[in-house]
C-alpha cells in the first residue's frame, strides 16, 4: 500500500509540475478599461473614416443635396424616426419573420443535413443540389413564393427557409464527415450506438462546422428576407421592407439611407452573437487560448 | 544470466497458464488478415495462435508492420478477420489508444460516465462510480477539467479510467504509453499494474518497448513483421513488483530483445 500512495503523491507532484501556476484571473479597473478600449479605437476609427468620406462626397456636390444627402441629414432623420415613427414596429415584424424562419430553416436544415451525411444513397442523390440551391440567386424563388402562396407572410418565411436551409444543412454535413475515426472507434468500443453515439458523438463532433454553417445560413436568411419583404407586398404589416418600398415611392433617399443602417446594424449584431456562440465552443474545447491576458484579448477580438 | 531465465527461455512456449483452450479470456485461433484484393493484397496476420487466460497480462511486441494493432482491432470487434476465429466467450472488452481519445467536448467526468450511460447505468449510481473511477487514477480534484486542460500522461489515466469504466474481463491497450515521457510513463505502469492486480481482469498490451513488455507482462509473445507471425512466446517469471530498470527485467529485455533484432534483420538483405 505503501508503494501505492508514493506512486500517487509522485503523479500528483507531476501533475502540479505539467500544470504550472495558475495565473490570477482578477483584473483590476485599468485592465479593462485598455482591454475595452483596445477593442474599440480600431472600429470607432474606421466608422470616423467612413462617415468624413461621406461628408466629403456630399460637400463636393457630387449629386443634388436630395439625391444623395449628408451624414447630417440622415443621422437626425434616422434619430427621428426611433423616437417617433413606426420604425421599431417595423424592426419588431422583420425580426419576427427572421427569427421564426431561421428556427424552422435551423429544423429543416438539421434534418436534411443528418439523413444525406449518414445515408450514403440519399448523398449520392441529393448532396450535390444542396450546394446547388445555395446559389440560386434568392431574388429568383420570388415568382416561385408569390405564386405558390401569394402575397402574404408564409411567402416571405418561405424565402428565408429555403435561403438559409441549405447553408445550414451543408454545414452539418460538413461537420459529420470532420467526425474524427479515432473517436467514433473510442465510441463504438465503449457501446455507443444510435442515439447516444449521435447525441455523445457525432453532433458535438460536428458543432464547430455547424455553426459556421448556421452563420451563413443567416447571412443567406438576411438576403432572402428583405428580397421577400421588397416584392412580396403584404397588407398591413409594415415592415422595414415595407418602409423601404414606400421610401424609394417617394424618392426620400435620407429616409432609404436611414433604413439601410438600420439593417446593416442589426445584420452585425446576429452576426456577433454566431462569433460569441463560435469563440466560446472554441475556448471549452482549447482551440482558442483564454483571454487570460489583455494582449491576447485584443489579439482574439481583432482577428475577427 | 541466471540458470532460471535460461531454463524459462529454452523452455516450451508455456502452455497459458488459464487452462484448457476453451475457458481462455480471448481465444485467437489461426487468425489471418489481409486487406487489399487482388494483386495489392497485404497479408498483416499469417495464422496468428494465441490465447489470454482469465487475469493474464500478455504483450505483444514486434517491430512496424507486424500487425499488432491490427490483431487488437480484431479482438475489440472492430474488424473481422479473413479467415480464423477470434473468440472472448461473451467478455467485455476495453480498448486503449496510444492517444486518450478522449471526447473534447466533455469534462473528464463526463468522459469517464460515457461508457457507463452507454451500458445504462443508473444516474444515481453512476455519481458514485466516476469518482471512485477517477480516484483509482488519483485524479479526484480534477473531474471538472476539459482534456485540453489536462496535461498528455493525466488525459491517458482519464482514458484507462474511461477504459476501467467499461467493466470490461479484457483489457485490451494498444501502446498506450507510447507518447509519454519515461518518468510518467514508470508511474502508470505502477498504476496500471497495481489495479489490474486489484481487478483480475485480463490485459493484451501492444507495445514495441521490449522493457515494458518485461516490465508489465506476465508472458511476452514475440511477432515478425509482414506477414505477423508469433516467433516466440516467453513466459516472464520475474517476481512482482518488477522495475523497469532493475537487473532482472533489463536482462530478460535484452534477450528478447536480440531475437527481435534477428526478426528486423530478416527484412535488410
């Protein structure tokens, strides 16, 4: 027994050495601060850039003050139509549609993803017109939608299913096949089958494909959906697509250009919670390092 | 070299210890096995004979080639054999990679419960079970750790606990020190040996280090390279516990070791 705890204590002393110290993980004000700061300067600097090109355009009266106004027009009108318009009802309508035809894309596409990966006939059949789907254009399913439902909102939720389900199906695939055979080995030989080999397994194994998968697919999903909301005319829902349509009626250019950033900035927000979602997998799995220090942090965060 | 060795050397390739054929732990049985067709075909096993008596630790050596971890796949199910019979009576079998395998995505608890879910142990004694698990492998404190926080010889004690947790009659590890540093390594032959004493279960260790196979086995079976075939079967009677450095096992070591040169030999001209 003896022989036993010395061989214990000599792991465990090894195991401390392998380990080395544990670096403090509290951060004192200041830290953060530069870490935040570090974050930001090189986006702030970049919109400054962007907004001074556009000024100067606008003051080289490139083009009447009404066909393409300034900064200082946009911003105010923008500002007005938050706190007065029916701006965040339209935010409100489009967000809904995006979200509850992503989910069912997201349903769609993980279904069709999993039975072409593990079903070799099905693959050979219809693996190849995944991809091929993904680049048809989303404009053209709009005769297709308009026809099969009419103008209304199934129409639109159609465009962002069959815009996004592919994208989303092909990165399943992709991640299945990055399943790695030393594993599945591991797996078969300790009894994992059907269910538990997809739920312990190949799923988790395919996560880090699958999200990037889903991050296209909303990409795709953002097209589809203000494709629908442009041509598909719904009564009585206004949409940002609805808003937008009635803008270009009027020739209100400051108004299109307000609605413009307003997509913009909610398509790099959905897009910088798949990159949280992304760097998280990352880091429980150790393929990404710990932001254990502010070098690397703003290193992690520049990159993408 | 003592008269004893000498006479264990020279002596008949031991009868397994296990008694008749039929109650042996793994029975491998004029096993051959080829991949490839045709022209191309590649014969790794040539009429492999080889049995494993119940709470026998048998490892296998060679040098590249000789079909060793193929031999292991083969018991582990994981492949069939061309012609011959692998036989384990109904036994559980574990297998060990010379990488942990482990499952990244898990915690080494979560690693270790694995095969126990998969076997449909109750949750509320699977708790019980991963700790103890984990204790064997005196990595109590560190059932919250993903692999990748967890250094090479620590990610293979999680693996032997996972393996352990299988409840398996027959061990079966395929060089799975391989990739450790020695002082590590002496450590988990320690460990190793010391539970599969406790437990009684059996174990075929792959291993082309002829002084751990010294060192851990209670026979040696020698294999030649392309195409596999058992040259040599040595009874190890060296009393436990054995170093890897002491007298004894380096001497046996280079015995072995001499006619595993002859084998490598064969292949120059």
């Amino acid at each position: 027994m003896s022989a036993d705890t010395e061989e214990a204590a000599a792991l465990t002393g090894l195991d401390n050495l392998e380990n080395g110290p544990v670096a403090p993980s509290g951060r004192s004000a200041g830290e953060i601060g530069g870490i935040v700061w570090g974050a930001l300067w090189p986006k702030v600097l970049a919109v400054a850039i962007v907004l001074a090109l556009w000024e100067l355009v606008y003051l080289l009266n490139f083009k009447p003050h009404d066909i393409l106004p300034g900064p200082a027009q946009v911003f105010p009108d923008l500002w007005s139509q938050l706190t007065h318009g029916q701006l965040w009802k339209a935010i409100g309508i489009t967000l809904r549609r995006a979200v509850v035809g992503f989910a069912l894309a997201l349903v769609i596409g993980t279904l069709v993803g999993l039975v072409v990966a593990r079903v070799p006939p099905v693959r050979v059949a219809i693996g190849s017109l995944i991809t091929g789907l993904q680049t048809i254009p989303s404009v053209v399913w709009i005769p297709f939608a308009i026809i099969l439902f009419g103008n209304n909102t199934t129409a639109i939720l159609f465009m962002v299913i069959i815009t996004a389900a592919p994208s989303i199906a092909n990165g399943l695939i992709a991640g299945v096949d990055f399943t790695p055979p030393l594993l599945l080995r591991a797996g078969k030989t300790m009894g994992l089958r059907r269910f538990a080999l997809y739920r312990d397994l190949i799923m988790p194994a395919a996560l880090p494909p699958f999200v990037a998968g889903l991050k296209q697919g909303w990409a795709f999903a953002w097209h589809g959906l203000f494709a629908g909301e442009l041509l598909v005319i719904v009564a009585n829902s206004p949409s940002i697509g609805t808003l937008l349509s009635s803008d270009q009626d009027q020739s209100d250019m400051t108004g299109v250009i307000s609605l413009m950033i307003v997509i913009l900035v909610l398509g790099i927000a959905v897009d910088m919670m798949f990159n949280v979602l992304n760097e998280s997998i990352r880091r429980r799995r150790g393929l990404a390092p710990a932001p254990s220090s502010a070098r690397s942090f703003r290193f992690g965060t520049a990159v993408r | 070299m003592s008269t004893t060795d000498q006479d264990a050397r020279d002596g008949q390739a031991p009868a397994p210890p296990g008694g008749p054929a039929g109650s042996a732990a793994v029975q491998i049985t004029d096993v051959t096995k080829e991949f490839g067709r045709g022209k191309s075909v590649t014969v790794a096993l040539d009429r492999v004979s080889l049995s494993v008596a119940p709470g026998e630790f048998v490892c296998l050596i060679g040098a590249s080639g000789c079909g060793k971890s193929t031999l292991l796949s083969l018991v582990a199910g994981l492949d069939a054999p061309t012609s011959g019979t692998v036989a384990t009576g109904g036994r559980r079998v574990a297998l060990m990679f010379q990488e942990p395998a482990l499952f990244p995505w898990f915690t080494a608890a979560q690693n270790v419960e694995l095969p126990l879910r998969a076997n449909g142990v109750a949750r509320s004694e699977r708790r019980q079970r991963v700790t103890d698990l984990l204790q064997s492998v005196h990595l109590g404190g560190f059932a919250d750790k993903r692999p990748h926080e967890l250094s090479g010889g620590m990610r293979q004690r999680v693996a032997l606990a996972r393996a352990l947790a299988q409840d398996a009659d027959v061990l079966l590890m395929d060089e799975p020190f391989g990739a450790l540093d020695a002082m590590t390594r002496d450590l988990l032959h320690e460990l190793l040996e010391g539970i599969w004493r406790r437990q009684g279960f059996s174990v075929l260790f792959v291993t082309h280090e002829v002084r751990e196979a010294v060192r851990l086995g209670d026979r040696v079976v020698l294999l030649s390279s392309r195409p596999g075939r058992v040259l040599e079967d040595f009874s190890i009677d060296i009393e436990r516990p054995r170093g890897i450095d002491s007298g004894e096992t380096v001497e046996r070591a280079m015995q072995i070791k001499e006619q595993l040169n002859e084998e490598v030999m064969r292949h120059v001209g």
